[in-house]
C-alpha cells in the first residue's frame, strides 16, 4: 500500500499510559524528598537512580516510539484517507461529515466508553466519537499478517516493510466505519433495537452492525483508490486476510458503559469477507445494508 508523501490527519493524538509515570513526576520528587530526609540521598541521584530502576519501561517507551514515529505517521495518513473520502460520501448526499478523533495509546486509555487497555484492542468509542489503537496492536499485525504478506509474493522492492500495511488501514476503515454508523444515526437505532429484541437477536444485530462496518471498510478502499491509486499487488488479500483474522475489535457501548469484550458481534470470517469485497466493489453505501430484512 502507497501511503508516503499525502496529508496526515491532525486529528490524531498520543495517550501514554498514566500508570507508567511513577519514576518520574511529582511522585518521584517526593520519593526523593523522603529519602533525602531519611536517609541524607541527594534527590537528585535518587532520582536519577529511579529512572534507573524504572529503565525497562522508558527502555520499551524508547523502542515504541522509534516504532510510533512510522506507526503514526501512517495512522494520520489513513486518517486524513477516511476523513477525504467520507467528506466526498456526505456531501454527495448533501450532508456534512464530522472527522473523528483517533487516539494511540500503549497500556491503558480512558474513554467516554470506560476505560480499556491494550487487549481490548482497537475499538470505537462513540460518546467522544474516537477511535482508540492500541499501538502493540501493530507490532502484533506485523507478525500475524507480515510473514502472509511476503508469501503472496508481491515481493521485491515494492514489498519492503510495507507487509501488512493495508490490513492495518483496513482496521482503522472499519473503526471509523462505526463512526459513520454513528453519524447517520444507525448505531443508535441497533442499540434501541437490542433493547427489545432476545439475546439471539440482540447478537445478530451487533454482527450486522460489524458487517456493515466492514461493508464501509470496503466501500472507503474504493474511494480511496479512484482519489489516489494507493493500492498494491496483494494489498486486497491482506485485507481480506485480516478481515477474516482480526476478531478483536471490541463493540463499545454507546450507553457510555464500560467497553465490554463481545465474542459474538463479529460474523464468521466469510460473512466479513463478504461484505467487505461487497463494499469495495460497489463503491457505495447503498450497497452495505446489512440489515434489511433481518428481524
Ligand atoms: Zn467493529
């Protein structure tokens, strides 16, 4: 996938996990202080002995951030993607698209939607209309999806780190396509709908809703290649891939309940195949109306 050289996105932002700041911080000066009064340390090396002690985690944050800088670079482009995209799609229908916010975070992160952490893996929030990555989230895609992207055998020069790529805006796709489910208001009639209906049907309508987003995943792609040919050789695979793989986007509650893990809202592999390849061909909404007929 051709990403280098467009817009990046201002929309998204850095959470470091607050959790990992107890070296530092106010909470370490006062450390310092106490040992200083006790014990007669100079603050200033016990603080730096602190760093020390804690330089495993500023070790990892180091690494992270060499891994971050490419990482967020590419987030922003895909952002900026979906924001050029799905302002085109409204305004077509004579409506107004409102960007979404995007936040990286490593460890744990606060939302509207409770708070997750990195095994909740990427999910949409729609009280704060965010999307939340975790940034292992990618180092793990790498591995599961790099080494199938090699064996396609787009290979070569074109190939080079770049493995993966668009199954990762696949995802970020799918999670801003809750965010246009949201704007047009269908999130909202799910969940009204789930009020009333079994358990059953209550989970049916969540993979619908999952499909969808898929569906718009797809729609996005086409879009995205009419306006900057940014696709590649294998590059649809890989998303096909990942869409029959990634199970661990997570529905957040649009009740502004905690982020609840849901292993039945994802339809099977085929089904996100389906719709996925169903958006991408059409290149239209329209054509991603998972529900019609379904209770
Ligand atoms: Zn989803």
């Amino acid at each position: 996938m051709k990403w280098q050289g467009r817009r990046g996105s201002s929309n998204v932002r850095s959470s470091t996990g607050g959790g990992k700041m107890i070296g530092g911080g106010i909470g370490g000066i006062i450390i310092a202080g106490i040992l200083w009064l006790v014990f007669g340390v100079n603050p200033m090396t016990a603080l730096q002995t602190g760093q020390a002690v804690t330089g495993g985690s500023s070790e990892s944050s180091t690494e992270l951030a060499t891994s971050t800088d490419r990482d967020t670079q590419f987030v922003k482009v895909v952002l900026a993607d979906t924001e050029e995209v799905w302002h085109q799609i409204f305004n077509e229908a004579g409506s107004t698209y409102q960007e979404p916010s995007l936040i990286l975070f490593n460890g744990q992160v606060s939302s509207a939607c409770g708070s997750a952490s990195s095994a909740t893996g990427p999910f949409y929030c729609p009280g704060d209309q965010t999307v939340y990555l975790d940034t292992s989230f990618f180092v793990e895609m790498r591995q599961n999806l790099g080494i199938s992207g090699d064996q396609q055998g787009s290979g070569g020069e074109e190939n080079q780190g770049k493995a993966g790529d668009f199954a990762q805006a696949y995802v970020i796709a799918h999670e801003v396509g809750h965010h246009v489910q949201t704007l047009l208001g269908i999130s909202q009639q799910v969940n009204e709908a789930r009020q009333q209906v079994t358990q059953a049907q209550s989970n049916k309508l969540s993979v619908l809703q999952e499909l969808q987003a898929d569906c718009f995943a797809g729609v996005w792609a086409q879009r995205n290649q009419e306006r900057v040919q940014f696709l590649e050789v294998g590059d649809i695979d890989e998303a096909v891939n990942a869409a029959g793989q990634i199970g661990d986007d997570r529905l957040a509650k649009a009740s502004g309940g905690a982020v609840v893990p849901d292993n039945f809202t994802h339809g099977t592999s085929q089904q996100r195949v389906e719709w996925f390849t169903r958006g991408l061909e059409s290149g239209n909404v329209q054509s991603c109306d998972t529900f019609s007929g379904a209770l």
